[in-house]
C-alpha cells in the first residue's frame, strides 16, 4: 500500500491494515499480483427539467474513495461518480461538479477562500440555483465564516465536537434552517436574505496577516511584538470574561496601536 513512512503497511483480507519496518522483516512472496481492472462508468442520465445545482468539492475524505483491494485513495468527483453512489439524487435536481482544490481542510488558508468565493460566484451566475460545497470539517467553520455561505450563518457556527454527525451548532442564535431529509422539508427558523432580494456581487478582498490570539493566565505578551515586527496588519485577542487580558499587556497593545495595527478584543466565552 502507498504510504508516507518508510513502513511497510499491508492491506488484510479484513479491511484492516497492518505495518512492519522492512529492516526489520523477511519478506516472501506467495503469489504474483491480479491484475485489477477499472470498471466502465455508466452513461449519465439527468432531468434538464430539474433545477441546476453545482457541487464544489475541496478535498477530504468527503470527495475521495478507497480501493480496499489496493487500498489506494482516489478522487472520486465527477457528476458520475455522485450520482452512482447516490443515485437518489437524480430525482431531485441536475447536477454539475468542479474540484476547485483538494487539501486536507487543515491547510486551508486565505487565498483558498478568494478561490471559493469566486467559483461560487460564478457558478451562481451561470444558472445554478443552488451550490453545494464538499469541506473537511476541522476547519469549516473558518470557511463558512470567510465566505458565509452555509445552512448556519457562517460566522456563528462552531464546531462542538470531534466526530458527532451534530458537531456543528450556531451560537447564540438558531441556525437559518433544519432539513428533514427523508420528507425532503427545509423548516427556516430565522430571516434570511432569499434569492433576487440583493443584487449578487463578489468581494474578494482579504488580509491574510490577521494574527489571533487566545490570552490565558500569565501567557507572555511578548507574543504582540512578534506581529508587530512582521509587519502583521491586525490583531485579534480573545480575552477571558467579557474580554480581559493581564495589565502586562496594556503596553504591548498600545505599542501595537501606535504603529497603526487595529487591536481588536473580543472573549474566550460562547
């Protein structure tokens, strides 16, 4: 199997996989590998009656399939491949599918979320009445808030959990709306803005050099000078209670101040 150690790992007749250092083990070969033949996609039938809805996917596990027999990892997105794995959703609507980038949602970073944006954007404008986007979910609530464009407002949701199917939860307000999938209802909750009230526009403007800082009990503020001397364009504390740091800190903020760098305290507490 493909790995990134410089471990043997084995694939089992079980699913599971095992590793060995090779240094460490004899190795025998017992049977000459089986050719593995891809299958042939079946021809993709959609409803052009059907709303159009673009998928955009950015990697993870979502947007990837394991071959147990190789145990390789392939991406598996394209229109076909959605719909034969789900082939329920050729009754609701037609589909298209763009792979804008394929990270571990880990590397996310701000340039990726202009790139969203945009494709985003563009998919609105040519047609599709709904967009859906494949995440890793370690950092999609930094996405949903960069971007605001999920069933919860992107910028009071919170991941709550490490591995719940509920993980996600809006904080201090309810989220935009619930589906109940096997009835196939979205039950809104709170206003929104519905498509046509708002002229569609796209601001792709960002500062990547945003520091954010969690203050705890006796932390250094010598952290505000590593900003400050690489030139970072704001600062973001979040303070205990309703947003406190040590006095110590007083001076390392008004230096930052000083030098024209928004210093922006908000707190710890949800």
């Amino acid at each position: 199997m493909p790995t990134t150690t410089e471990n043997m790992v084995i694939k089992l007749d079980n699913g599971y996989n095992i590793g060995f250092d090779p240094k460490k083990t004899q190795i025998q070969p017992i049977k000459k590998r089986e050719e593995i033949k891809t299958k042939a996609k079946p021809p993709l039938h959609q409803n052009e009656d059907l709303p159009l809805v673009s998928i955009l996917s950015t990697g993870g596990t979502i947007a990837s399939r394991v071959d147990y027999r190789t145990g390789a990892v392939t991406s598996q997105f394209t229109a076909e491949d959605i719909l034969t794995a789900i082939p329920e959703l050729s009754t609701i609507a037609q589909y298209n599918s763009q792979v804008v980038y394929t990270i571990l949602s880990e590397n996310m970073r701000p340039e990726y979320w202009i790139k969203l944006a945009q494709a985003v954007h563009n998919e609105i404008k040519n047609g599709a009445e709904g967009v859906i986007i494949t995440h890793g979910t370690d950092t999609m609530t930094y996405t949903a808030a960069a971007d605001t464009c999920y069933i919860h407002r992107g910028t009071k949701v919170r991941k709550m959990h490490t591995s719940r199917r509920d993980a996600f939860q809006s904080i201090n307000t309810q989220p935009i709306a619930t589906i109940n999938y096997p009835e196939r209802r979205i039950t809104t909750h709170i206003d929104y803005t519905k498509r046509g009230e708002k002229k569609l526009t796209l601001n792709a403007r960002l500062e990547p050099k945003v520091a954010l800082i969690k203050y705890a009990p006796d932390a250094n503020p010598d952290v505000i000078d590593h900003y400050i001397e690489n030139d970072y364009k704001g600062i973001v504390i979040e303070g205990t209670g309703l947003g406190h740091v040590g006095t110590d800190w007083i001076p390392r903020i008004k230096d930052a101040t000083e030098k024209k760098i928004p210093v922006v305290i908000t707190s710890q507490c949800i």
